[in-house]
C-alpha cells in the first residue's frame, strides 16, 4: 500500500472491486438474473462504479441524484432508487433511466416531466412484501396498477421489491413467490409486460447460492455485498469474495504510556456523559487523527486484531496498543476494516481524502 497518502484517508481497491463483483454477477447468471450494482454507500465515485461495470454489472443505481450525475456516460442504464421526491421529478427524467416508485402523486409528476421533456420515463413500482419500508403493500397493488398504468408519460417496466432494511424481513419462496405471482397478475390483467422483476438487495443473495430463488426473479440490487463481501440475510461473508475493498488509514500523533484511569475528580466527558473506566493499569495509549465529526468511530474495525479502540472525542481517536506484537510510533498509518455505516460516513466525510488504487 502507498505512503505518500495524507491521512486520515480512505483507500479503495478498484481490482477488489471488480472482482467481487465478478463473482456475483457470475453467481446470479444461471439464474437469468441481472444485477443492477448500487454505488450510493460511496458517493457514486465513477471510477468505482466503471470498475463494477467491467465486473459485469448491468445497471448502476444510486438513491441520490446528485450521484446519478456523476455516473453518465459510462453505458449502462441508471436507476434511481430512493423514491423521487415529486419536487425534483424534472432532475429524475433527466438523470435516472429508470426509478422507483409508489405514489401515483409521483408518477403524474414524473410524467408531466417526461412529457414536457419529450421523452418517455420508465418505472419500477415497488411493492412492500412485510418489511414496512418502501413500496405499495401487496394486497393493494393490483388496484394501484389499475390507476398507474394511466400516465402517458410514464413506461412501467416491472415491479420490485426491497426487504431486510427496516422490519428485517428476510427474502424467501414465500414473499420473493408472491412478487412472481403479482407480476403474472398485472400482465394478465393490465397488458404490461414485466421486463423486470427486481427481487431485493444483498440479502437475496442466500437463495441465490442456495439455488432457492424463484424462477422468474431477473433483476437485484446488490450494493453491501459487492463493497464488503457480506450477504445481509445473516450478516455472513460471502466465499470468495474480499472484505477489504476500502481501507481506512489514520496516523498516530500521540503514543505514551499512560495510566488506564484518568487521574482527578470525575466530571462529564466532551459529550456530556459520565464517563467509567476500568483500571488495568499502565498502558501504552496511542492518539490518532480523526474523531467522531470525520468518522463513525463505531463503524471501525482495526485490522491489527491486537488493538483496541478505548474511545474518541470530535477529533481524536484513542487507541490501547498495549496488546500489539507489531511496533508502532508517532507517524505510523493504523489501517482499519469499515462496517457499512462506517464506510458511509467515511465515504461522505469531508474531512477523509479518498485515494483509488
Ligand atoms: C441501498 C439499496 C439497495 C442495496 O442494498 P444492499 O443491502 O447494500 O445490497 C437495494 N435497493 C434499494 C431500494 C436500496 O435503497
């Protein structure tokens, strides 16, 4: 890994990238399954999201816009996957190939637009199977598409679906059957041809490799499981694949050895809590540069499995190496695995430079 890098800093891995991707568009094949490879948790970095590309992604999809911008050009398909806001529905015609929808106050916006953009917008209607998130609950779609199908302006190519983000409903024959059945149900009945039948996100992958996923799913959404190799049914790593795409890189200003226990009267920490302490002792404590306002100090992993993360303030991160064979000193570069939250924030974060290798 460079040296040259200034910290903290965020490095990604764009051959890591391809390949994990690789292997999942591979994996998703034999099924006559697309991916459409999300690139939000990274701000719609292009070189990223071309490096998915020549892994064999399909689509792109972003949930911001302003991400979508950032990915033209690159020759294939853009889907925006936060439902649109009516107010920008101009931007989503323009930006996005294809969106996500379940509002018909939504789809009158975006067909006025496509209409007053002499274009035609296509869509995705999303259907809520249980997880309570997004989309039109399942008992109500047929009557919805009844009035959807009505806009000019609008091509509805299929629907999805999205589960395992807020009840933590978990994909199986059962609800992924039910999206099947819908779909056959609104062709009948309404003349649409389903192009796209889109059965959910990283944790649909499972019934992928368990050769469990309904036939007739042609499309997912996978964003965790290309950036960290994880499926997020059961939060396992998926073989394989590397969980080390994105390293996060900070410097020690400060090591000393110090006692464990701060020494006075005990009052609020920075954040106004009380703050406990064990006393193990003397420890050597290191200090690096970076601290709540840069990072998600609880999205971070340190990769040196000896080190442990004692606590941080708004800029500092404090660090017991007590434990560590490896020798550090002030200067040296402390790397770290990211959870998904912790990559989001560093990703976003203004303050992490980030470095394509
Ligand atoms: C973020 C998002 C995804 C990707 O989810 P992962 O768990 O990261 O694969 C898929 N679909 C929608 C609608 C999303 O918002």
């Amino acid at each position: 890994m460079q040296t040259n890098h200034l910290h903290p800093a965020l490095i990604i891995d764009l051959k890591k990238i391809e390949e994990n991707t690789r292997l999942l568009t591979n994996a998703c094949k034999p099924h006559g399954i697309a991916v459409a490879a999300v690139t939000k948790v990274f701000c719609g970095i292009p070189q990223v999201a071309q490096a998915m590309i020549a892994g064999g992604a399909d689509m792109l999809a972003d949930s911001r816009i302003s991400n979508l911008k950032k990915l033209k050009d690159l020759g294939v398909p853009r889907m925006l996957l936060r439902l649109p806001m009516p107010g920008r529905a101009h931007e989503v015609v323009e930006h996005a190939d294809i969106s996500l929808n379940s509002e018909l106050t939504t789809l009158a916006a975006l067909s006025a637009a496509a209409e007053a953009l002499g274009t035609v917008h296509k869509v995705i209607i999303m259907t809520d199977l249980g997880d309570l998130r997004e989309g039109v609950w399942h008992e109500e779609l047929i009557p919805f598409m009844r009035l959807a199908v009505q806009y000019p302006g609008i091509h509805i190519i299929g629907i999805g679906t999205n589960l395992t983000c807020y009840g933590g409903v978990i994909p199986d024959e059962t609800n992924l059957g039910r999206l099947i059945h819908l779909a056959h149900e609104i062709e009948h009945q309404f003349g649409i041809h389903c192009e796209i039948i889109s059965g959910g996100n990283s944790s649909s992958l499972h019934l992928v490799f368990q050769n469990r996923i309904p036939k007739g799913i042609n499309n997912i959404r996978l964003g965790e499981s290309i950036v960290l190799g994880l499926e997020t049914a059961y939060g396992e790593r998926i073989p394989g694949t590397h969980r080390d795409c994105f390293t996060l890189a900070l410097e020690v200003i400060e090591l000393k050895n110090k006692p464990s226990a701060p020494v006075g009267n005990i009052g609020m920490d920075a954040f106004g809590q009380k703050p406990v302490f064990t006393d193990k002792g003397i420890r050597l404590r290191g200090i690096l540069a970076a601290g709540r306002q840069d990072l998600n100090l609880g999205g971070i992993i340190p990769r040196d499995p000896a080190l442990t993360i004692i606590g941080g303030s708004s800029d500092h991160l404090i660090i017991d190496f007590t434990e560590s064979a490896n020798t550090y000193q002030v200067g040296s570069i402390v790397h770290f695995d990211l959870t998904y939250g912790g990559l989001l924030a560093a990703a976003t974060s203004p303050y992490i430079t980030k470095y394509l290798v």
